[in-house]
C-alpha cells in the first residue's frame, strides 16, 4: 500500500521544518549539522534577494509532517546554451524512502523547471551514496565524473579581495 503525501512550493511557514530536514540529511551524509540558521535560510527562499526555490512533501492526514524536500536554483550550460535548473538537496525521511516521495519531488521540480524555459536539471551526489545513484539512474540520469569544488571562510573572502594576478 502506498502512502498519501503531496508535494507543493514550500511557503514562510515551513522554513522551521526545512531546516530541521537540511539537518537530517546533514547528518545522514556524515556532515555537521546546526549550523543552518532559520533567518538565513528564510532569506534564500523567500527575501528580496531570494535565489532557491524549495519543493516539501507532505504527509497526507492527522499532523501532516513534511517527510521529503528538494532545494534547486537556476543554472545555465555554455555547452549548450541553455537554461538549466540545479538541485542542491533532495532528502526523504527514513519511514517514507522507496514510497514515491522523490521521484514526486524530482518530477515537481522538472515540470517547474520547463515552465521557465529549463532545458534540463543536474546535480550531484556522493561517490559513495549507491542508493541514491541507483534512483538517479532509474530517472534516466547519466553519472558524469566530476570533480566538484568549493570555497568557504577566510579563502573565500581572501578571494573575493583579490585583484589581478595572483
């Protein structure tokens, strides 16, 4: 039997609750968790400069819990030149994976991202993370080999006060 849930754009009030699920997968994936702060995850998705669009999964019934989200911004492909859509997060709750949550979530996310224009979706997942690879490949995704990148903290703002050569 499957379980009833709905997937809809998150609104103001479900901040509280995305944060507490951008924890969980945190957690699930080995990482710190804590350190997303509420105001600042409201301004993502929903303040003057908001750049994220956020899409909950709802448990159908009596409390109704958000049980799954998916976080995505725009992107834009050189190759192609195209419109893209980034996913950063797709997490399900533990009681609610294997139901239809994410490919709910994956597909809400790909009918919003033609609506702009989008031409295709990517992300990426951990090199270790087979169950989620798996998924991905079941939608049709290809596994590219990437290397990704990033800059925080004091090389960041070391980097953005640079000018010219190194």
């Amino acid at each position: 039997m499957t379980k009833p849930f709905a997937v809809r754009i998150a609104a103001l009030d479900d901040v509280k609750e995305l944060v507490a699920l951008c924890d969980a997968l945190n957690a699930h994936s080995g990482l710190p968790t804590g350190r997303l702060r509420q105001r600042d995850f409201r301004a993502a998705l929903f303040g003057p400069k908001a750049f994220m669009t956020a899409h909950v999964a709802r448990a159908s019934g009596r409390g109704r819990p958000m049980i799954g989200y998916l976080l995505s911004h725009d992107s834009f492909t050189t190759d192609f030149g195209e419109r893209g859509l980034y996913v950063v997060d797709l997490f399900v709750a533990e009681g609610w994976r294997r139901s239809g949550v994410a490919t709910a979530l994956m597909s809400a996310c790909a009918r919003r991202a033609k609506q702009r224009g989008a031409s295709h979706m990517w992300w990426a997942s951990m090199p270790r993370n087979f169950p989620a690879r798996r998924f991905y490949a079941g939608l049709g995704a290809t596994d590219e080999a990437i290397h990704s990148h990033a800059i925080f903290g004091k090389p960041f703002d070391r980097l953005a006060k640079r000018r010219g050569r190194r």
